[in-house]
C-alpha cells in the first residue's frame, strides 16, 4: 500500500522540479519572441515520457512565444538532462495558459457590473 502512495508524490515532485528548472532556463535563451514568461504547471505523464508546461506571457505575444518555447524545447530538455536525477526526462511541450488572463477579464467584468450597480443607487 505505501509504494502506490509514493508514485503520485513522486510525480508531484518530478513535475514541481521541471517548474522551477524550466523557468531557470528559459531564462536563458536569447530567443527575442520569449517575453516575460511565468510557468503556472507542469503536468507529467504516469510514464515520465511528456510533460506538458503551462506559461503566461506578462510581456510579449503569446503564441510566438508559445511557437519559440516549442522550437527551444530540446534545449531546455538538454538543460533538464543536467539538473534532473531521473532516469527518463520527458519531451516538453508548451502551451498558453489563458486562466490568468480570463481572471483579469472576469475581475474587470464584475468591476464594472459593481461601478454600474453603484451608479444605480
């Protein structure tokens, strides 16, 4: 029973790693697509083989960067080969994360339903 508990811990930890490493080197690259890029998850896959990273963009257009990180993913793999002790180190994949810009477009929508609402008394 305690070895299955340990599997998913396991995976947490492995994709927690890649956060933070990845964002390390993505530092790195001199890529002029990549804008201020903050990695929200990483979801692996149960064989360690995919690991999918989720990113905003602050600064930049999203889907260049989304198509540099792709084309620099064997990069950062490389990167990951070096700081990872694991036996297999997944293909990465990136893509946009849209949660935080949807919230400042729901954050604005009830900021002004709240403005109108005042307004209205």
């Amino acid at each position: 029973m305690r070895h299955k508990r340990s599997i998913p811990n396991r995976s947490f930890r492995v994709a927690d790693q890649i956060q933070r490493d990845v964002a390390e080197l993505i530092r790195d690259l001199k890529d002029p697509r990549i804008g201020m890029v903050t990695i929200h998850a990483v979801e692996v896959t149960p064989d360690y083989a995919h690991a999918t990273v989720f990113f905003s963009v602050l600064v930049g257009d999203a889907e260049q960067c989304e198509q540099a990180l792709n084309e620099a993913a064997g990069f950062i793999r490389n990167g990951l080969f070096k700081r990872l002790q694991i036996h297999t180190v997944p293909t990465l994949h990136f893509k946009f994360d849209r949660t935080t810009e949807r919230a400042a477009d729901l954050s604005a929508l009830i900021a002004q339903a709240n403005a109108t609402r005042a307004k209205d008394d």
